[in-house]
C-alpha cells in the first residue's frame, strides 16, 4: 500500500505547524514540510514530533519568493527521497505586515505580500502538478481568508487592502486551475482568524484580546473541508470555510 503524500508549506510554525502534527499523526503517510530554512530553529524541532505507524517526515526548502524553489524542491523529492506523487499539496505560508490603506501601501510592501501569498501559489501548482497528476484523487488546498472575499471587502475597515488583494488573486487563481484540471480537486480554504502569531496580531489590531478561533478548531476543520472534497464534492474549485462542518 502505497503512503499518502502530503506537502504543507509554511510548516514550521502556526497553522502549517497544527496541520502537519495531524497528518503526521496519522498511519502510513509521508508529511512533507516546505520551510524557508531547513536549519532554523523552529524547522529543526519538527523533528520532535510524534509519527503514526507507517509516516514520516520530510523537510524541503521552499522560500516562497523564490522562483525556483518550488521546483527544485519537486525535483529533490524525486530524486532524493523517491517520492513520485503529491497527493495533497497545502499552500499555507503567507504574510500580512503592513496594515495600511491602499492609498498609504508603496507597490514595493503590496508586490512582496503578492509574491508570497499568490505567485507563490502559482510556482507552486506548476511545479507539482506532475507529481499531482500521479496521484489517484489529488487536491491542491489553498489557504485563504474572508477579507480576500470581494463581496466583504467594503466591509473591512481595517487596512488589510494589499493582504486582502492577494488572497482574492489566489482565490481567483483556484478557480482557473480546477477550470483547467479533471483531475484536480483544487479548494480555497477561510481557516478563521485562528490563535497564532499572525492571526493574534491582526486581532489586537482590530481590538480584540487575542484571535476567536483556536489553532486546533482550525486544523480539524481544514481537514474536514478536505476530506469533505474528497468524498462528495467531483467538481470543485470551490471557496469554504473551516467551520463548514
């Protein structure tokens, strides 16, 4: 029986952090976590955390504003560790550093937010899709967030613009990639304003204590968004979120 293959990017830290402990957790899989250094500290202690039966852990380095990373760590994974298909691939690394309007956000700080949040994306899918194609029911999960909802947009005052901006691109970018594939099931996934670094900040921005939703709440609704595309959802390419449940 062949090992389900997982790639998580981001997954050193926070919500790339919780997801890889749960497929890690489970029997026979292969978690494969994409970080910008494998020598950092935070990437090193991914080593401590506990296996199912049949899984291991794989480190690989994508810095996402890279423009080859993606597709050299596709090739180490071949190559190295003889791993030929990506059954899940997760696109969870992304930033949102500067709170400003959009009238106050230089094309610089707005085109880093959109090389990590949404070119990255793109690198990502067209280096894997090879490996994706090999899997029997293959998904490319993006994970997104409410305020890249065009619809919600005019409701946002908290001067999210350039972040915002970029998860609409990557939304928009799920779509044309399930629009062009049978035989990916590709899914934007809201994981919530979820207890981490960057979800914790954004919530003190907005004056809140801390972020409502607790990393594990997210991590088990993702995971159930995803099996839930698995199961009953053939054509997708669909817009969620983790509480869809």
């Amino acid at each position: 029986m062949s090992s389900t293959v997982v790639l998580i990017t981001g997954a050193n830290r926070g919500l790339g952090r919780g997801l890889l402990e749960h497929y890690l957790s489970l029997t026979n899989h292969i978690v494969v976590a994409a970080v910008r250094s494998i020598e950092h500290e935070k990437s090193r202690s991914l080593a401590e955390i506990s296996c199912g039966h049949g899984s291991r852990l794989i480190l690989v380095k994508i810095d996402n504003t890279s423009v080859s990373d993606a597709r050299d760590a596709t090739v180490t994974l071949q190559h190295e560790f003889n791993i030929q298909h990506i059954d899940i691939l997760i696109a969870n690394a992304g930033i949102c550093e500067h709170l400003l309007p959009l009238k106050d956000a230089s094309l610089t700080e707005i085109n880093r937010v959109l090389a990590v949040n949404t070119w990255s994306l793109l690198r990502l899918y067209q280096a894997a899709l090879p490996m994706h194609l090999r899997a029997s029911s293959p998904k490319l999960v993006y994970i997104s967030s409410v305020l890249g909802s065009i619809s919600s947009a005019s409701k946002d005052t908290g001067h999210t613009g350039a972040y915002g901006l970029s998860k609409a691109a990557g939304n928009f970018c799920i779509q044309k990639i399930r629009s062009e594939n049978d035989h990916l099931i590709a899914m934007a996934i809201d994981p919530g304003l979820v207890q981490t670094d960057m979800g914790n900040r954004g919530a003190k921005f907005a004056g809140m204590h801390e972020a409502p939703v607790t990393l594990g709440d997210s991590v088990q609704g993702i995971v159930y968004q995803v099996m839930y595309c698995i199961i009953a959802i053939p054509d997708s390419g669909h817009y969620s979120s983790y509480f869809n449940r």
